[in-house]
C-alpha cells in the first residue's frame, strides 16, 4: 500500500494491493454504503425503486438491469466497469530518482547557526511517507512532504525516489537498501524504483514521470567531502585543490562520462519499459526529465573570504574558490550534459526536458545575496521575507557543527525554499498535462498563492 501527503503534508492510505479481491470487495461495499445509497436514492425513478431495507447490491443490481433492457432494446452496448488504470481515473505524476528529487533537506527552511527550531518548516516527521505517517518505507530515502512532486492542481503525486539512489540498486548490507531505477526484486519484498513504478501505473492512470539521476554514479558524496576536508585541512598560502585529486578526477575522466550517460541513458529506458508492462503507449504519458541545480555559487559569488575557516564554521560552505569556480564550470555542467545527452540517447519521442542548472542562482549556500537568519535579522522561516532573504540550499556540517536534528545527507541538497521552487518549475513543465521543456529561474520576489518562490519557466 502507498501514501500520498495531501494538504499540507497528512498521510492518507490509497487503493487496495494489486489481486486482493477480498479486500477490494470490503473496500467497494464499504464506499456504496458512504456514498452510492445516497445518490441512487435521489436519482432513482419510481419505476425501479426497490423496497425499503434492500441491499445496495439489490437496487444498483435492478438498476443495471433495467439499463441493460433498455439499452438492448435500443441496440447500444453499455461500457464495462473499469478499475482506475492506464487513462482511467484521476490523475498521477510519480517521481523517481535521488535525494535532489526525493526532498532531501526538506526540513529546513533556510539556514541558521542558532536554534534549528527557527529554521525547522516540516518538523521530526519531515521523511515519514508510510501509510501511518509514523515512519520511513524505506530508512534513509526521505521522501519529503515539500518533494517537488506533490504539485496540487488536482494532480496527484507519488514519491518512488530515494536519497542515495543511483540509476542501479544497492544493497550495501547493515539493512541499508538504494533503490535504483531498474527492476530489482528480492525475496525480502525489496524492489527497485522501475518495478515499483510499474506495478504502480498498472492501477493508477499516470499521466507524467519525472526523473533525476546520475548525480550519485558520479560520487557526488564524495566530492563535497573531498572539497570540504581540502579546504579544512589545507592553509589559504598552500590551498588543495579538490578538483585535482585523483579520486575526484577519476569521476570525470570521458570514459567513465560515458559509461554514465550510458548507464542514464538505460535508467530512462527503464522507466519507459516499466510503464509499457503497466499498459501505457508512449503517446498516453510524458517523462520529464531534469537536471541538476548548482548548489554553491562561483568564487565571485561569494559573502564570505576563503581566508581562515569563517567560510566553513560560519556558512558551512568550505570550498576553495578555485574549486567553487570548476564545480560550476566543470562538475555540475558535466553531470547534467550526462543527463541530457542520456535522454537524447534514448530516442524516445514522449520526454521533455527541465533544465534546473541555473533555479537557484540568487539563493545558493553562502550566496552575497543571500544569508543566514541571523545575518538577516529574521526571526525564523515564517517572518514576512524569509524566502528571499536566506539559503535554499542546506548547510554543509562537519563533526563541529553537525548536531540533531540535523543529518549529514541533507548537506548541499536543496531545503524547504528550494523544493518549493523547483515544485512550482515542475508544475510548469507539467504544464496541466500537456508537458513541456526548458529552463526554470527565479522570476521574482515574494511567494506564489501556494506559499512557493516565484519561478518562471522558458
């Protein structure tokens, strides 16, 4: 059984498990007896009125048999039931992928060195998304009630991505599990993001399927860490450099560019092929496909001197300008040309691209246009302002500033600010159904009726 946050983030349960006739059988006389009985006595004609204390099952079973009378006397076929389904029912947009994509960080509304409760928008239950709201499916993922893919509108959102992910599955062992985006399955009910997704779509009528992978096939874990730790560890006179140790070049040598634009490339097709097994032509349905947004602005971009630790200590964003300069013109740029040239590969024709490189330029972490709470003179995430005052982008904290409730993979994600704003890119892209492509940026201050940053989409 899924859930689905809705209005502001309760966990309600949904459908019934695929083949639980029983169960679908309680579930369906449980609904007529709430609601069929009502309307079928006010519409009821005289002529097919059963006898007070009939079953539900009696009168709508008269119904149809007068209706089919009718309708045979008339030479019209009545349409068969139909389960809600490929192009039945209300609609669905699912999310697959990684923690940019799952809502790591989604917690946090901006960031603050002071009390975290100034800054803490979703509370401890930020990443629960079972059917009880008490707890993670999957330890680790965080799924966010802020996710980008809970747009309203009378579309509904699922969340199948999970922090970590790569376009493959994981099993490092101690219970830790990746989904990824393929077709898993063990004997324990572990599945991976493409399975899930197509026993998903087989009862729900899925209309778009947003995507962002890659980022992890590229160590991006490892390369804050590496960036970090040189800069901590290496004086401003004699910096080093993140960008030319070994472990972070191997990442970005052409073969293994190519190996994952190959391996993004076979994670779209997965997700393709899960919903052709679900039922779906490629026409029925849209893949959104997005990129990667720069977390970290470039050496000029900065609020704090590299000189000394303040840039660490006090932003929590410790990178050599030289190294903030390549991740924003080599790092981030090559993961997502990976991510586009892997969708361009797929030859498929019903994909658009959401180019989000560039969505939070003007509130990146340590950003000069932007501050902590206490640089800014707000109070907390709720003063008039906050938003485009502080970071959309989650601190990164090392063992003297990292402290509950604040977890070490929600560093360099985008927080509750920046998954609001890529939710408002998604809705465009999702354009009501008729999906389209482009670049998001912010188009101006001040927040939308839904509480979301002003993003434009072109």
């Amino acid at each position: 059984m899924f859930a689905t946050p809705l209005d502001g983030g309760t966990l309600v349960p949904y459908g019934v498990a695929s083949g639980d006739a029983s169960a679908a059988d309680r579930e369906r006389e449980s609904q007529e007896s709430q609601v069929l009985e009502p309307h079928s006595r006010a519409c009821e004609y005289p002529s097919t009125r059963v006898r007070p204390g009939g079953s539900m099952k009696r009168k709508l079973g008269a119904l149809v048999v007068v209706m089919g009378v009718a309708a045979g006397m008339l030479g019209v076929a009545l349409p068969a039931a139909h389960a809600d389904g490929p192009g039945v029912g209300a609609p669905w947009i699912v999310s697959v992928g990684d923690s940019a994509i799952s809502g790591e960080a989604g917690r946090w509304a901006g960031n603050t060195n002071n009390s975290s409760s100034n800054v803490d928008a979703l509370g401890s239950t930020a990443y629960y998304d079972n059917a009880t709201n008490t707890a993670e499916q999957i330890p680790g993922c965080h799924r966010s009630k802020s996710a980008e893919v809970y747009i309203g509108g009378g579309v509904n959102g699922i969340n199948l991505a999970c922090s970590g992910a790569r376009t493959y599955t994981q099993t490092p062992g101690s219970g830790d599990f990746k989904p990824g985006l393929d077709f898993y399955s063990d004997s324990t009910g572990r599945k991976g993001q493409a399975l899930v997704l197509q026993q998903f779509a087989a009862g729900h009528n899925v209309k778009a399927v947003t995507v962002l992978i890659g980022a992890n096939n590229y160590g991006f874990a490892d390369i804050v860490q590496t960036c970090i730790e040189d800069f901590l560890l290496s004086p401003s006179w004699w910096p080093d450099y993140c960008n030319d140790d070994s472990n972070v070049k191997a990442y970005f040598t052409a073969s293994n560019v190519a190996t994952q634009t190959a391996n993004i490339k076979g994670a779209i097709l997965n997700v393709r092929q899960a919903m052709l097994n679900a039922g779906y032509p490629d026409s029925t349905y849209k893949i959104i496909v997005q990129t990667y947004s720069s977390p970290i602005p470039s050496a000029a971009g900065f609020r704090y001197s590299q000189s000394g630790f303040t840039r660490q200590s006090t932003g929590g964003c410790g990178f050599w300008n030289k190294d903030a300069d390549w991740a924003n013109s080599t790092a981030v740029p090559t993961i997502d040309n990976s991510v586009k040239n892997g969708a361009a590969a797929t030859g498929l024709t019903n994909y658009v691209l959401l180019d989000d490189q560039n969505a939070l330029v003007g509130r990146r972490l340590c950003e000069n246009t932007v501050g902590l709470l206490e640089e800014k003179g707000i109070a907390n995430w709720r003063s008039v302002g906050a938003a485009d005052k502080t970071e959309w982008v989650s601190q990164v904290r090392t063992t003297s500033t990292l402290f509950g409730p604040y977890q070490l993979q929600e560093d360099a994600h985008p927080n509750y600010w920046g998954q609001l704003a890529l939710r408002n890119c998604l809705r465009q892209a999702y354009n009501g159904g008729a999906a389209r492509g482009g670049t998001c940026t912010i188009s101006s201050t001040g927040l939308n009726s839904l509480g979301e940053p002003q993003m434009l989409l072109h």
